[in-house]
C-alpha cells in the first residue's frame, strides 16, 4: 500500500529530526576546556552538514506524497498532506537551529582565539620589560648614558591600553556565558599579576634612574671643576718651571 510506505518514510524522517534535535539542541552542553569547544564545533558543524544532505530525502519524500495527493481521492490524502507540512516545517526548523547554534560556537571559538592572540601579544611585551628592566638593573656609565637607557625604558613603558582593553572585554564576554570560565579567570589572574609586579618595577626602576642621572650630572659637574682647576695649577706650575722657579721659593703650590 502506497498510503503506508508514504507514513514510513515520513515517520523515519521525524525520528531522525526528534534524535537530532536530542543529540545537538536539547542536550546540555559544558565547554571547560578548549578541546571541549571545539570538538561541539566540529560536531554541529557535521551535524549541520547532515542536515544538508537530508534536504535530498526531504524533497523525495515531498513529490512521492505531491505525486499520490494528486491521483488519490480528497479523503485518502487530507491527513498525509498534515504529516509532510509538519516534517517540512520540523526539517525547516531544525535546519534553522542547527545553523544558529554553530554559527554562535563558531564566533565563540573565534571570541578565545582572539583572547589567546591578545594574551600573547601582551605577554610578549611584558617579556621585553623583563629584558630592559634586568639591563637597567646595574647600569654603569655617565649621565648621558643613563638618560638614553632611562628613555628607552620610557619609551618601551608607552603602550597603549588597547590590547588589555581587548583582553577583558573578550574574556568577560566567554566568562559570561559560562564558556571555560575558570581557565580564562586563571589565565587573566597569571597576566594582571605579572602586569601590575613589573608595572610597579618599572615605576620604581625610572625613579632609581632619574637619580643616578641626577648623581652623575654632579659628578660630572664636579670632576669639571677639578679638571678646570688642575687645569689653571697646571699652566701655573709650568710657567714655574720655565722660569726655573724653585718648590721651596712657592711652598703653596709645590703642595
């Protein structure tokens, strides 16, 4: 009978839109980790795929009813022409669901990889302040010296908030959603430490900069003087000398 293969293949289609709808759309799901993430990406992404693929045996299973609706009396196709509306529109719907729902993982898979760019980024940063701060540690040299390491620093310590901005929006937008809340909340606990220890460094090492500057300029200053004033004995003594001028005639400047 034409009726009871028609109800077969509309039921197995239901069946299967009901266990897809069970597998994909009603199950809770927990994304803790990123393997977690992005193995839900891939199986809604195959999942939407099939659904695709689907769309074939849909449309089969709509002209084989179409076909017998219009051969068949009015009162034998009333109540299959109910049937393949509801399949059509539960496929329908699915289909909707489905491409939703990865669309929405596929932006928060993007949403972490984006965070981890921006983490990186910054880390590789606060790496370069590392570096200046231990080159700076035991700086030896004059003020001039001193000034260029400290404006290298300073230089190095002008980067802008941007990233951090990106970096806590990003994370407070998958935190929010419960998505690998308590890696993100670690790994942004790690950064904001290490941020803030050498942020304070950095202040501390600018200052202990500015002073050595300030110290050498009045060493500086200092050996000027001395070096002007040896400089005035030393002119004094050789004229001593060229005049054949004995120690014991300028007792002062013999000493």
């Amino acid at each position: 009978d034409k009726t009871v293969s028609l109800r077969k293949d509309l039921s197995e289609m239901h069946e299967w839109i009901t266990q897809a709808e069970e597998e994909y759309l009603e199950r809770d799901f927990e994304y803790k980790t990123p393997d977690a993430l992005q193995k839900a990406v891939e199986e809604l992404k195959r999942a939407k795929e099939e659904a695709v693929q689907k769309e074939v045996k849909v449309k089969l299973i709509t002209d084989s009813v179409n076909n017998f609706i219009a051969k068949a009396p009015p009162a034998a196709h009333e109540a299959l022409k109910k049937e393949l509306d509801v399949l059509i529109t539960s496929y329908q719907r699915l289909c909707s669901r489905l491409n939703g729902k990865c669309k929405t993982l596929e932006e928060v898979w993007a949403c972490w990889r984006e965070l981890l760019s921006y983490l990186d980024a910054e880390n590789k940063w606060l790496c370069e302040i590392e570096l200046k701060l231990k080159a700076t540690e035991n700086i030896q040299g004059g003020a001039e010296e001193i000034s260029e390491a400290l404006d290298s620093l300073e230089h190095l310590m002008r980067h802008p908030e941007d990233n951090r901005n990106q970096i806590r929006e990003l994370a407070q937008t998958l935190t929010d959603g419960g998505i690998l809340d308590e890696l993100i909340n670690e790994k942004l606990e790690k950064f904001n430490t290490r941020w803030e220890e050498l942020q304070q460094e950095a202040v501390r090492r600018q200052k202990s900069l500015e002073q050595s500057i300030q110290s050498a300029q009045e060493t500086d200053k200092t050996l000027r003087l001395i070096q002007e004033s040896l400089a005035v004995i030393d002119k004094q003594l050789t004229a001593y000398t060229a005049d054949r001028v004995d120690a014991a005639q300028v007792p002062q400047e013999a000493q």
